[in-house]
C-alpha cells in the first residue's frame, strides 16, 4: 500500500496493510476477496488517526495524562479521559484527508452508512478488543460520517478501552484507530455465527444466533436470539430453538439505532428458515478454513442475500465438555416434597423407590431407560435429570416436556427459552423405544384406563392405611435387634412392590393429573375468555383431603380451647405442652380438649416439615411446636373464620359446577365436563392422601430407625442413636447383625461430616453441569423490582400485609389477613395457610402441594415466582393476584 494513501477501498487492502488497518477492517478484505459478500465501504487507516492527534496538538496532551496517570498523580482520570475524547471531536479533520473521505462517500452511494472503529491492535491472540470502541449506524450525510470517525477515534479513549490496555500491558500511544465506512445494510434479520460452540468448546458444531432487523438486540441482550446448532461436518441440524423476539433494532437516521416493537404475530416466528440457517452454516464453514481457526462472524441478511460484516477469531474456546458437564439438573417438585439435604438412608431407599416405579411406568409404554439417570444428587439434595427426561418426551411425538414447568414449577422452561440452557440433540439419551411391547400393553392400558373410578383410588388408600395403622401399632420393644432389623427392611421391599405396581398407584396419579389439564383446556375453550380460572375454582372445597384437613383439625382443636374455660389462658402462659397438659387435666372438662388433641396427633402427628426424610422429627414428637400453633391460632380467633369461609367457597365451587353444566347444551360436553371434573378433584385427593399415608409409613421407619438406634448405641455400635440415619438401607442388616464390611463409626463419622456441610450449601433450581460450591454465584436478584410474575394457581385478588417465612418448623407465625411469602409449601406448612388471606410461594406448579391446598381453602396464591422471598419483606404491603399469576410490591 502507498503511505500517501489517506483512504483505501475495502477491496484493495491487501494481506500487508494490516497493521496500517486494522484487524476487523483486514479481515473483511479477506472476506471480500475469496468471493463472499461484504457491504461496499473504504477504511481511513490508523496513520490519519496518528495525523489527526499530532495536527491538533492533542499528541502531547495525551502523553501529559498518561504520565499522571503511571505516576499516581491523577485524582480525575475519567474527567481527563473525557477531555481527551472532547478533543479529538473537537478538533477539524485536514481539508486533505476531507476530501479524500468525501470522494469515496460520494462513490459509495448508499442512503445510509455504517461507521465502524477498527483498533490496530484488535484481536491480536490471546486478545479481543470486541465491544470496547465504538459504531454509528444510520450516517445520511458526509458531515454525519465524518464527526462519527472523529467519535470512533475518540472512543480509543473511553475509561473502559483504557483500562483494558492497562490491564494487558499494551503500550497507550502505539495503538492507532483506523475506521470502516460501508454501506448499511437494511437487514431483514442478524446475528452471529460462531464455527466452534463457545459453550462447550466442541469444533464439529456451528452456533448460529439470529434475530430480526439489525444485530444490536441480540448484542445487546435485549433479545432472546433463535438459536441453530449444525453439524460442520454435514450440515445438518442439531437443534433448533426459536424464542419470543418482543423488539427489533433499526436505524433511527441520527448515527444510532432504536428499538421497535415486532408485530405479534411475528414475535414467535423463526427470525431465518431452515434453509437460510444451513447456508448461513456453510458460508461459515468456508470462513472457518479460510482463517484456519475458530470464528465469531457477524452477518446481514437483505431478501435471501447474505452480507458478512465481520470475522474475527474465537479468542478463548472452553476445553470440550465431559459427560457431567453436559448435563441438565432440576429440583421442580424435588425441592418441595425433599426440600433439605437427604440423609443415606432416605437417599438409598428413594433412589431404590423411584427406579423401581418410573422404570415400571416407562416399560408401560415400551420405553427402557437403561443407564440413563432420571435424578440425581446435587449438594446432597435431590434433582431430575433434565437431559433424560427430554429423551422420555421425544418418544412421545406430541409431547412437550415444558408442560411439566406447569403441573411442578422449576425455572428450567423459563432458562430453556432465555438460551441459559442449551441442550443439543446429540446430549439427549437415546432410550430404547420397543413399539412392540407399547402394541402389546396399549390394550390392557387403555382399558384400565376407561375402567378406571375414583373410588378404585380411595379403597386403595383405604387398604394401605389399614396395613399402615396395623403396623404402628406393633409392639416393637419386644423384637430383638435382628428381627427388628428384618422387619425395617421388609417393610421397605412391601412399599416397593406396591409402588411398583403400575396398575394402581401410578395409573390413577396419571389419570388425575392428565384429567386437571383437560379440564382446564376445555374450559377455556368452551366457556370463553371469562373461563381462564375455572379449573382452578372447580378444585375448591373438595373435601377428603388428609393434608387439608390436617390444618382445619388443628383449627378446630383451637376452637375447644377457647370454648372450655380456662385452657386457653393456661394455653396462652407459655408453658411447655407438658406443664401445659398438666395443668389442663386438672380443670373440668379437660378430657373433651385433650381427647381432641389425642385424636389430632393420631391422626396427623405424621406431618413434618420435609416429611419424607426420616431423619425429621414428626409433629407428635415436638408437641411444643404444636402447641405454638395453637397459641397463634388463639390471637386470630374473631379476625378469622377458616371453616366458614372453606364452606362458602365449597358452596361457590358447586354453584360453578350447576352453571357449567347449564352452559353445555350438547350432552357429550356434559359428560366429557363431568368425567372430566370428577376424575381431576379425586385425583388431586388420590395424590394428597397417598403423599400423607406415605408419611405416615416414613414416621413408621422413623420409630423402628430410633429403636433400633439406641440399642446400637447402648452396644457401642453406633455413638448416637440417630447415627442410623447415616447407614443406607442395605447396611442396616449388616451393622445389626455384626457383619458390616466397613468401619461403621468412620464411614457414620464421615457421612455426617459431609451432610452438615451440604446443609450449609444453597445450590440454585436449576443446574447446569456438575456444581462446584466454590464456584457458584448466586442469582443477583433486583430487590427494587415491583410486580413479580409466576404461575397462577388460587384465584382471587387480596391486598395485604407480608408475612415472610422460611422455614415451617421456625417460630414465626402467620396472623390474621397476612399474606404467607414462602419458599415453597409441603404438608408441614399446612398449618399456616389457615389465617393466611393469600399465599405467594417462589417454587410450585398447579398440582404441587401448596397449590392444592390453596385450591381447596379458597385462598388466592401465585406460585414459581422465583425470589419472592428475596425481594418481598415482612410487613410490606402487597397484592396477590391468584387469576392473572401477578405479585405487586404497594409499600
């Protein structure tokens, strides 16, 4: 290249001139010159940028602040910065260099231009000075295009590009500014194309990321981008995931961009068809071999043209993903009905429980898991599998597994369409299908279905709690420790069967769910706009629910102490339920209050706090915390009726029902509405009550575990008597019997070592790879946020005061009208939903516990709201929108 050449077409740089124009400006020559299609444009190489600073005397100005700056003199560098930048806009292009630029802006002919920086020392390796200088779009005039190449020079001086070259040693005066003036290209659609996945670091994918109108959004991050994952080798298509695309950048005719909003209909439409996509791919694939390294290209699309704007190299490609890295973990549902750390026993049997029952479910339709994980433990606490579970949905032709974000909650959807998980179809397991054996099950399948009635549910549930309540009330103190041992463990295989037995337990749970879902879709679809929350108020007031009943029994038991006299003040003093039940069997009448408290604990004491865990000590061993709730429940006795008002919303719930069925005319509606409705509020009960009576054989364990513990203890087997929660199942014959293959103190000493360590470990909903505790940042939640979304589950709207806890065996109380804020509900929180005038809950889906019972007392609640808890505080004023899922912070 001549020196004396103050501009130079894109299409005469040569492989030589990079230094004089930059990496970007370079690489679009290159572009250029193996036939692919670039914008037309000119660049002002970095000499006229050196030229400009000397000719205005700005050179020495510069070297004066960098010299403060090295000596630590400089208590303004951002003022000084900004005083250089001022300068170099300031001060008059020369009339030679003017008419230089003018000449080719003339040749270009374009309505509107696209100025860019092209930094010298760009995307030298190891380096990438991408997004720290800047871009003017829109440029209508010569006088436009030549204050924005003053700007773009200027921009070597912004604190965020200074700051870069401190930080890797680059020398501030050796670094020039050459610009690239093209044509702008009025693009349909844009984006990115990476030629290796950035992500996992795999060079066999093409990335590409797309969005309408300019690249900015996506740039930006106020666009979701679709995204395209290719295979290099062939081209063809890995993923495919298109997102809602609210906005669109487009010039706005003053050297910038602004935003407009995407017609509706278009806001879910694919930016670029598939056919584009492959194309875009293999233009890509070119670029990748011309370079001959990874690239990060940016493109145009005008029409079905392509224009590149730009190809620079991936400067730092993750090491490829093992196995572990590629996974997708969730604790939707897990984290409500196992919200804690789990013990070695609860873990060893679950995992025994739920491989037996989900491999017997898919093995229904003739699928096979194989080695395939379906949950696994994260920081100790148990999570789904995502990745597995996209494998079971892709045998189902129709099936959406984002459908299950609505039945469970979880915040896996919401990360799927933000592009925050992104998992390829070759991470999917592929599960053996076997059409055959689906063809050979369909008939008896389909006809147990059809067979099926509620009540089938209800006398099986009957049947386990006869056997449950037998069990309870065998005398174990009299078994010896092996026998003991032996029951335990034989108690566990009998559940196991049971639950294995798809033709009941499952089969009806499934019934029940599918039926609440069809139940919602037709409703909306055959009662109109005004039917959005009746699925919702139909499952009001359905009786029948032990969980339910669980907090109206409590609240009835309040009621006698306040009836008899003098019980609810020695309630009221403070005592423990000891003293407390002491000095009631003195007072007349006091066997009517405490037969009543007798049959709440026999029939409810099996509740707890993450109840499935055996290691939880039950309502009936912490009488003192049930009495707590009494003694709160006395403070809202006037402010409050829970059962009168559980009754008028049942009578609401019924009316709704009589409306309905008016409503359709044609008789197969009707019977579809009725079959419908009765199959989803018995299957709701059919799920309650199998949770509660699970607990109650879990509470079960828990006695025999305790037993057998202490005489462990005594023997000096074990050091504690709850050391036995530390064993997994299958060691506890061993242990017992003197036969373990292991140090039991030791590996029982570790084991708890390491389960109080995860209990001080809080792991986010979803995650992705294996996770490190050390490296994981928390969510940075926006505590000035004002209306928060989620999912809604109770209708109704209630404006009130906060009430925020965190956990249900704390001493924190819901009073009268307050709105309960939680982390998510099970069975053990039941208690406090019956003074609470709304729920909001930042996990829960519609058949989730808390859902369920927020159904059933009538009371409004928007659940999965993510950080609720982290965002609302204890007294603040909130609304609680149950129909539109809306949270609004008032005061």
């Amino acid at each position: 290249m001549s020196k004396t050449r103050l501009v130079i077409p894109l299409g005469a740089i040569e492989d030589t001139d990079g230094a004089a124009v930059g990496a970007k400006a370079l690489s679009l020559a290159r572009i250029n010159h193996v036939g692919l299609s670039v914008p037309a444009g000119f660049c002002v190489p970095g000499s006229a940028y050196r030229s400009h600073l000397d000719c205005s005397g700005i050179t020495p100005k510069i070297q004066a602040a960098l010299s403060e700056f090295e000596n630590g003199k400089s208590q303004n560098k951002q003022a000084i910065l900004c005083r250089i930048r001022e300068a170099v806009v300031e001060a008059s292009i020369s009339q030679a260099l003017r008419k230089e630029i003018a000449r080719h802006y003339e040749m270009l002919r374009a309505n509107r231009l696209g100025v860019r920086s092209s930094a010298t020392a760009e995307d030298l390796p190891g380096h990438s000075f991408a997004g720290l200088h800047d871009t003017y779009l829109g440029i209508g005039s010569i006088d436009e295009c030549m204050e924005a190449i003053k700007k773009c020079w200027a921009s070597l001086w912004t604190e965020r590009a200074y700051e870069y070259r401190q930080k890797n040693s680059f020398d501030h005066l050796k670094v020039n500014m050459a610009v690239i003036v093209q044509s702008l290209v009025a693009a349909d659609a844009s984006g990115v194309i990476f030629t290796a996945d950035p992500a996992t670091g795999r060079k066999d994918r093409i990335v590409i990321e797309s969005c309408f109108g300019l690249g900015n959004a996506l740039v930006s991050g106020k666009v979701t981008p679709d995204r395209f994952v290719i295979n290099k080798k062939n081209l063809r298509a890995i993923s495919r995931t298109i997102s809602e695309k609210r906005i669109k950048s487009v010039p706005d005719g003053h050297g910038s961009v602004k935003e407009q909003a995407v017609p509706p209909e278009r806001i879910s439409a694919p930016s670029i068809d598939k056919s584009m996509a492959r194309k875009l791919a293999k233009l890509a694939r070119r670029l990748d071999a011309e370079f001959g390294c990874p690239q990060d290209i940016e493109w145009a699309l005008r029409g079905r043209k392509i224009y590149l704007l730009q190809s620079r190299p991936i400067t730092a490609l993750p090491l490829p993903k093992s196995w572990e890295d590629l996974q997708v973990w969730t604790n939707a549902n897990t984290g409500e009905v196992i919200p804690d750390v789990v013990t070695p026993f609860a873990w060893s049997v679950i995992q025994t429980l739920l491989d037996e029952v989900f491999d017997r479910t898919l093995g229904l339709v003739g699928i096979k898991r194989g080695n395939n994980p379906l949950f696994g433990m994260v920081a100790g606490r148990i999570y789904f599998n995502v990745n597995t579970l996209i494998g079971v949905r892709k045998q189902f032709p129709r099936g959406r597994l984002w459908d299950l974000n609505k039945l469970f909650g979880g915040e896996q959807a919401k990360m799927y369409r933000l592009g925050q998980i992104c998992i390829s179809d070759e991470e999917i397991p592929r599960l053996r299908f076997s059409l055959g054996k689906l063809m050979l099950n369909m008939p008896g399948l389909v006809i147990r279905i059809l067979l099926y009635r509620p009540r089938k549910g209800q006398r099986m549930i009957a049947e386990l709690a006869d056997k449950i309540y037998e069990s309870q009330e065998m005398d174990i103190t009299t078994m010896s420790e092996q026998d003991l041992a032996k029951h335990l463990v034989g108690q566990i295989s009998d559940l196991r069967s049971h639950l294995a037995d798809v033709r009941h337990g499952a089969i009806y749970a499934m019934i029940g769910m599918g039926a609440f879902l069809m139940l919602d879709k037709v409703c909306r679809k055959w009662f109109g706009e005004d039917a959005s929350t009746f699925a919702n108020r139909l499952l009001a007031g359905v009786g029948d629910m032990d969980s339910a009943r669980a907090g109206q029994d409590l609240w009835r038991l309040t009621l006698k102490a306040h009836e008899i006299a003098g019980i609810e003040q020695l309630i009221l003093e403070g005592d423990n339920w000891a003293k407390t039940r002491e000095k009631i069997s003195k007072l007349q009448r006091a066997g009517e209050f405490l037969a009543r408290w007798d049959e709440f604990m026999r029939r409810h004491g099996h509740h707890c706090r993450g109840e499935i865990e055996p290691y939880n000590a039950r309502w009936r061993e912490t009488p003192d915390y049930v009495l707590g709730l009494v003694r709160s429940y006395i403070r809202c006795i006037g402010d409050t009726e829970p059962i009168e008002e559980y009754e008028k919303c049942a009578e609401q719930s019924r009316q709704l029902q009589v409306q309905c069925r008016r409503r359709l005319k044609n008789p197969v509606r009707r019977w579809s509405f009725n079959y419908l409705l009765n199959h989803a509020q018995r299957g709701c009960a059919f799920r309650e009550n199998s949770k509660s009576h699970l607990s109650r054989v879990v509470a079960n364990w828990r006695r025999m575990l305790l037993e057998l513990g202490g005489r462990l203890n005594s023997k000096a087997i074990l050091r504690n008597p709850d050391d036995i929660f530390f064993l997994r199942f299958d060691e506890v014959e061993p242990v017992t019997e003197g036969r373990a293959a292991f140090d039991v103190r030791q590996v029982v000493a570790a084991r708890r070592t390491e389960y109080w360590h995860n209990r001080s470990i809080k792991p986010p909903s979803v995650v992705v790879g294996k996770f490190n505790p050390d490296n994981y940042t928390p969510q940075v939640v926006d505590t000035d946020a004002r209306v928060l979304s989620g999912l809604a589950v109770s209708p109704g709207a209630v404006t009130g005061k906060a009430r925020v806890i965190l956990r249900a065996d704390s001493d924190q109380r819901v009073l009268a009208g307050e709105i309960l804020v939680a982390p998510f509900t099970d069975p053990g929180w039941t208690p406090y939903f019956i003074p609470a005038a709304a729920i909001v809950m930042d996990q829960g889906g519609l058949l989730s516990h808390g859902s369920i019972i927020a159904r059933e007392y009538g009371i409004p609640a928007v659940v999965n709201v993510g950080p609720a808890t982290r965002i609302i505080r204890t007294g603040q004023t909130i609304q609680v929108d149950g129909d539109r899922g809306v949270v609004r912070i008032l005061a």
